[in-house]
C-alpha cells in the first residue's frame, strides 16, 4: 500500500508542477462550459485546471446548482464533495482528494485482485495503469478514480464470493457512473453458478441496476 500511496503521490505533484508550466506560458482558449468558474474556485490557476470540462459540472452540483441538462452526471460523486467540503471548506480540493484516495484505493484492490500472479507481474499492472499518458483523468474532478475504485472492490469481492458485498457496491458504481449499470450481469452470471444460492439472493444480484 505504501508504494502505490507513493507512485500515486509523485504523479500528483507531476501533474501538478505541468499545469503550473503550461499555465505559466500558454493561453488558454477555454473553449468548454462555464469557464468563468474556474476563478471562483479560490485556488491558483494551475490547481482549478484540475477541474475543468466535467469537473466544472460536478462541483456546480455539488453546490446545489442543478440547471438544464446537468442530469447526465450521476449524483454520487457530487455529493461526495459537497459532504467533504463541509469539513474543508474547499469543493476543489475535496473533489481532489476524493480521486486521489479514490485511485490510491483502486489500485490497492487491483493489486490484491491479481494475488495469483507473481508479484513483479502484479506491479508491472499497477505502473502502467498508473503512468499510461491519460490516466491523469484519475486524479482529476472525474468520476473515473471513484468508478474505478469500486469496481475493483466489486470484482475482488466476487472473487472472494462476497456476493452482498458485490452487489452493495455495484450499486454506488452505478450511482456514479451509467456503465456500473452492466455490472449487473457478471454477478448475476456467479450466483448463476453457485447452486448453493437462495431466490432471495437473485433480488440482491439486481442492485447494480437500481442507482442508475
């Protein structure tokens, strides 16, 4: 846990000294919705860039502003800012800090999901993930890192035959993202195969499909 605590925090503070660079010596065009809100994030260009395009929309949400169209992005991952800026005041760096954790904690249940490989192979995964040229989404005001992080959790209970479990968290996957919906079908497929599964069970295997 500490390497990936450590890998994630030096691509963090990569990312964040190239929006520094960039923003230091480009222009930028600003050509999405509500530029203008980057200002009001209270935080230095470079860091608000981490919140553009749909981080802009996710923390409009997040302050209760809900406006035409803004539906298409799920509930889940707003209301997490808008809980967490209750403590630090700031939606910009809670979002942050939610895909941050959220991504240190994805990679974490990868990691123990691919327990049958060797260990250096396992590694290998978790770097690539980590340094492929757009993984900086996760680390962004995207819901990729809070998506990821749960389905890794959701396969890694299957995998342990956690099937409450599973579905509990296929749930919030599809509060965060329209895709957790289909997670609905790998672990209707395990209870499928486990002959020891009651009726009551299948009722369970459907939670994924009722956050969307």
């Amino acid at each position: 846990m500490k390497k990936i605590l450590v890998l994630v925090a030096i691509k963090f503070l990569l990312l964040l000294g190239i929006s520094y660079f960039v923003k230091s010596h480009f222009t930028s065009i600003n050509n999405f919705s509500f530029p203008d809100e980057l200002t009001s994030y209270g935080a230095p260009n470079f860091m608000a860039a981490f919140a553009n395009f749909d981080g802009i929309h996710y923390i409009k949400i997040a302050r209760g502003e809900y406006y035409e169209f803004s539906q298409v992005f799920f509930p889940f991952f707003p209301l997490l800012i808008m809980l967490g800026s209750q403590v630090i005041s700031s939606h910009l760096v809670t979002g942050l800090l939610i895909s941050n954790v959220c991504f240190t904690l994805g990679l974490y249940f990868l990691l123990k999901l691919l327990e049958d490989l060797k260990f250096k192979e396992r590694w290998w995964v978790i770097f690539f993930i980590a340094t492929f040229p757009t993984s900086f989404f996760f680390q962004t005001i995207y819901t990729e890192s809070l998506f990821f992080m749960f389905t890794m959790i959701f396969f890694y209970s299957l995998k342990r035959n956690k099937m409450y479990t599973a579905a509990i968290v296929g749930f919030f996957a599809s509060l965060t993202r329209f895709i957790g919906f289909f997670l609905i079908v790998p672990l209707l497929i395990h209870l499928a195969v486990n002959k020891k599964n009651k009726p009551r069970d299948y009722l369970i295997g459907l939670l994924p499909g009722l956050g969307c």
